[in-house]
C-alpha cells in the first residue's frame, strides 16, 4: 500500500509541503504593468494621435477599397505562391536531376533578390521588352501584346509577390514532405497501393502538420509584405492612407488607421491558422 502525503511528510519530519516562492516574476508582472499603463496614458493624452480623425477614416471609402485589395493581393499571390512552390517542391524532390537543378536555380534567385526589387523590375520591364509573344518557340507567333498594357501594376504586383512566395513555399513543402518516414512509402507501396494514393493517404496528411505553421506564417507575412507595393502606386491599404494624409497632412491618424486594419487582419488569419493547426493535430 503506498503512502499518503500526510505520511511521508510526518516520516520525514515535517508537516507539510512549502510551494517554492518566485519573487522575481511577481517583479517582472509589476513592471510590465507599469510599462503598459504608460503607453496606455500616452495613447490616450497625446492628441498628436488625433483619435477623432481615426474614427473619421477608418472605415471610410477609400480605406475599405484599399484593405479589399491588400486581400486580394494576399489571396491572388498565395495561390500563386502555394500552387508553383508545390511544383518546384516535388521537381526538387523528383530522381530527375535536370528537374532537380532548375527548381534549386529557380528557389536560388527568387530567394536572393529582395521582393521591393521585383517589383520594381516587373513595373519596368517595358524597359527591357517592348512586347510580349506566345507562339511556337523559333517559330511563328500566334499572339502579341505590348508590355506597358499587359504589365499593369496590378499584374506587376502579383508578379513580384506571387514568384516571389514561390521560392519560399516551395522549401516549406519540399521539407515537410521529406521529413515523413520513407519506410511507410515503402510499405504501402508494398501493399499494393500506387503512388498517387501513398502519396494522398500516408505522405500528405503527415506532411500537413510540419506544412501548416510555416505556410499559416508566410500568410501573414504576405499581409505585411504587401504594402510594399506601394512603390508601383497600387492603391492597397497603405498607399490608401498615403494618399489621403498627401492631402489632408494628417500623417499619424492615418498611420494609425492603416496599423488598426493590418493588426485586424493579421489576428483573424492567426486565428484561422491556430484552428487548422489544431485540426491536423488531432488527424
């Protein structure tokens, strides 16, 4: 029969048993209180933050136009980037060393190359082409189109944020795929099974789990990273703002309504993120 507390603290001579006392931490949550009651006051008494003209604007037109195609461009460019980073994974993961060497040149460069550069080079690439053809390769082309109207800055936009995203997802999938054990191919493959459905019932759901965090952050990452595409003059969310405080010379409340939006949506996909990542946990 095994003891009670009450008896080993009584064989051991003591009465009962003292928690350890951590008085540094109670040191470091009064501090941290201090410090965010400061900024709070400073939020709150700084008129130079004008909250009146943030509620003016923060749901104005030009706002919610500018927050709808951060969206979109953060939609458009993460199907870009998901669907030819899976191609480039599985050339990378492919026997085929010339498949395998162009997806390793492809990930080098876009990975090298800053993304504010490609989307300068994609808005002026009119510089370099003066037309664009789709034809037979040294024969006859079957279609032209000048580049000033098929590189729109939207296009532009996508471009520079799509193959760009590519490059990085592609690494992603390429190792979580990697990291399933490749005796259960093995087995399975064994049994009878062919390697689409190895590669769709015991390769991908396991992939999934090492998958998801990392593309779940490169989501919000493209939230951000699309603000950059405001050198090519593409009315996302903070060119939005930028162009009303050009006129209006409120600079901070616009800043700060173009920060409310991106912590918005950044807390909602972080939300969509954790119940995904949830849901294959429990897979």
């Amino acid at each position: 029969m095994s003891a009670t507390t009450e008896e080993v603290a009584a064989s051991e001579g003591t009465d009962d048993i003292v928690a350890v006392r951590h008085p540094l931490r109670w040191v470091a949550t009064g501090a941290v209180l201090v410090v965010v009651a400061i900024l709070a006051h400073g939020l709150v008494t700084n008129r130079a933050f004008e909250w009146d003209v943030v509620a003016r604007y923060i749901v104005s037109r030009e706002i919610v136009l500018g927050v709808l195609r951060t969206l979109e461009l953060t939609v458009v460019a993460m199907a870009i980037g998901v669907g030819l980073g899976t191609a480039i994974a599985l050339m990378r993961l492919s026997p085929n060393p010339l498949l395998r060497g162009i997806s390793w040149v492809y990930t080098w460069f876009f990975r090298s190359i800053p993304v504010l550069v490609q989307l300068l080079f994609w808005f002026n690439f009119a510089a370099l082409y003066k037309s664009v053809s789709l034809g037979i390769p040294f024969g006859p082309e079957l279609l032209t189109a000048e580049a000033n109207s098929l590189i729109t800055p939207m296009t532009a936009a996508l471009l520079g944020l799509g193959l760009s995203q590519a490059a990085y997802t592609a690494e992603v999938i390429r190792a979580g795929i990697a990291a399933v054990d490749p005796g259960q191919t093995r087995a399975a493959k064994a049994l009878g099974m062919s390697n689409a459905l190895v590669f769709r019932r015991i390769v991908l759901p396991q992939a999934m789990r090492l998958i998801i965090p990392p593309v779940g952050n490169e989501v919000i990452s493209m939230v951000k990273n699309t603000a950059l595409v405001s050198v090519v003059a593409l009315a996302e969310l903070l060119y939005s703002a930028q162009l009303i405080y050009s006129r209006t010379y409120e600079t901070i409340p616009l800043l700060v309504v173009a920060s409310l939006w991106y912590l918005l949506i950044v807390s909602v996909l972080s939300f969509g993120q954790e119940l995904i990542e949830r849901h294959y946990a429990h897979d």
